[in-house]
C-alpha cells in the first residue's frame, strides 16, 4: 500500500482528507474529534471501497461517502470480499458467504448497493476506530467460523 493521505471521520459526520505528512496519522488518533482513521491509497480500489463503506457504517455524510464512491469509480466490491449481493424488492440487500436466512444471519439494505454494504457492516458489528479495531472484511472473514463479530477484535 503506498499512502497518499488519511481520511478520518469527524465527530459532526463529515468525512475529512488530509495529507499524508509526518505526525498526520498520529495527530488524527489523538484527536477527540475524530471517529474513525483510515489510510488511503488512491490506486487500490478495495482501499476506495472499505474507506466508502466503513465510514457510511461509521456515521459519515452519505452525500458525501456517494460523491467519493462515483469519483473513486467503486465499481464491484462484493465479488472482491465475498459478499452475496441482490435485489430483494426493490432495495439491495447484501449478506456474507454463510447466509442462511434473515432469522438467523446478518443482512443489510440499502437504495444502492454502497447502503446495502454499511448497513451489513453495522449488522456484523462494526465500529469505527482509530486503527486498533475490526475492519468490515475482518469481519466478514470471521463470519460463521464461530468468533462473535465486534468481540473477538477488539
């Protein structure tokens, strides 16, 4: 991964980009102000994701988690991670790789399929941090191999 900069969020919800420098990523986790910290590699397309995602699932602004996603031209995230993705209505829905059924397994909606992703993310357990936490492909990973999602990370 070669770091261009660092988005973090901000407690008002407003997802921040700031250069990296020398003490950035440290001044950020430092700061009572910031929810979530994330390294950004402009030419890793699952980096774009997991920053769009998270921060979505974190609280962001979702105008601009969407502005970001259309810029970042996120295209197919789910084939990349495993998630199962489809229309259910008309809302996207999106699962991990041992859906059962809505009564036993984690899923999340959404109009897109950005929304879908966050909001399985929140059902799995995910909490921004600052870099000491589980990231959505963490657990994603640990998804049916018996660790509790958001416990077993912390």
């Amino acid at each position: 991964m070669s770091i261009q900069g660092w988005y973090y969020l901000h407690v008002s919800g407003d997802l921040i980009y700031k250069r990296d420098l020398p003490g950035t990523a440290t001044d950020i986790r430092d700061s009572d102000f910031a929810l979530g910290l994330w390294a950004m590699d402009t030419a890793d397309r699952e980096n774009a994701w997991q920053v769009c995602v998270e921060a979505l699932a974190g609280g962001a602004n979702p105008q601009r988690i969407s502005e970001l996603a259309a810029k970042w031209g996120c295209t197919d995230y789910a084939a990349r991670v495993g998630i199962k993705v489809g229309l259910d209505g008309n809302m996207w829905m999106a699962t991990a790789k041992d859906f059962t059924n809505l009564a036993e397994s984690a899923a999340g909606f959404g109009a897109t399929k950005l929304e879908a992703f966050a909001e399985l993310a929140k059902a799995l357990g995910y909490q921004p941090s600052k870099g000491s936490g589980a990231t959505f492909r963490d657990l994603l990973n640990a998804h049916g191999d018996g660790r509790t999602p958001g416990r077993d990370f912390a």
